[in-house]
C-alpha cells in the first residue's frame, strides 16, 4: 500500500528561512568547547568585580518602628574593598503617604564600632504624590550610592533605622542593601 522511500526524511524538515512551526534549525546548541570557555570568561569576569553582597529583609506587617534597626552581615572579605558602592533598596505598597524617608546609614567594624554612619534623604514620590518608579501594587526603588569599604578578612556590619517623625512608618515592606565593586 504504502511505498517505501530510499531516501530517510528528517523529522523537521523546514528550511532556516521559513517562518514554520517545524524549523528547528534556528537554535543549534553551542558546542561543548564553546560553552566551556563562555563559562570560564562569566566566572573570571564576576570575580574581578560587580555585586558583592545582595540582599532584602522584609519588615513587620504592622509597620517599622523607630526603634527598630535592621542589620546586614556582610562576609568576610577575600580581598580589600576600597572602592566600593552600598545601594539601599526599599519595597513598598502602591501608596506610602509620604513623599520621602530618612534613614540612618551605618557600617560597622568586626568590634562593633561604627566606622561610618550617613544620613540619607531618600525620595519616594513627586510633589503631586506620584511614585517615582513604576509598578502597580509594590514599588521598588534602589539608587542611593554610598561609599563602602571593607578589609580583607573583616567582618562588617550595616544597619539601618529610619529618623523619621512618625513613630511607626507604614507601607514599606522590605529594605536591602547591594555592594558593588568597580569593574
């Protein structure tokens, strides 16, 4: 009934310049070689810089107190820091109700001595009470650089506290920090 064929058909058999379903010629793996030296490359090049240290902590459902201060235990270094960039990042609902927050920047030694503290003003809303980042239930905003430094083999500290005039600031849901060292 049926007649059989001498020549095998591959079992997609479109060209590379079709748009069809079946063109499975448009993505070819990389060859094993190839794959190993990309990796080796992305492995060196993140070890000579870029993020170091990355994290959020998510903050009481009934709010942040004044009181309360949030801390980051950053690794001990492989190498000296001297150079480096601390980002604060904070989430929060759509709405805060506040146009900025002041927050209490420090950064501590291994002994628990405060080797740097800032005092940051950051902005969370235009004038007419528009964020000023996108999003449509959370925000995120993370663009406050300070300096950072850290010894080889040190452990260091941040924490941080709000100074605001409220006792309890509602509607920011996590806070984070993120080292950067240059490239």
């Amino acid at each position: 009934m049926y007649k059989k064929s001498e020549e095998k058909m591959p079992l997609f058999s479109a060209k590379i310049e079709d748009n069809t379903i079946g063109s499975c010629h448009r993505y070819r793996l990389l060859s094993p070689s190839i794959s190993f030296y990309l990796l080796l490359s992305s492995i060196i090049l993140s070890c000579t810089g870029g993020t170091v240290f990355h994290s959020y902590k998510p903050l009481s459902a009934e709010g942040w107190d004044r009181c309360d201060t949030i801390c980051f235990d950053i690794p001990k270094s492989v190498r000296d820091i001297h150079d480096g960039t601390l980002a604060i990042g904070l989430r929060t609902v759509a709405y805060v109700g506040i146009q900025d927050i002041v927050l209490a920047v420090e950064q501590r030694n291994g002994t628990g001595l405060i080797s740097r503290c800032d005092t940051v003003r950051y902005p969370l809303n235009d004038t007419e009470g528009n964020a000023l980042t996108k999003g449509v239930n959370h925000h995120q905003y993370e663009d406050r650089q300070l300096p950072f430094q850290q010894k080889e083999g040190q452990i260091v500290t941040i924490c941080i506290h709000h100074l605001m005039t409220h006792e309890t600031m509602h509607g920011i849901t996590e806070l984070g920090i993120k080292i950067n060292t240059p490239l």
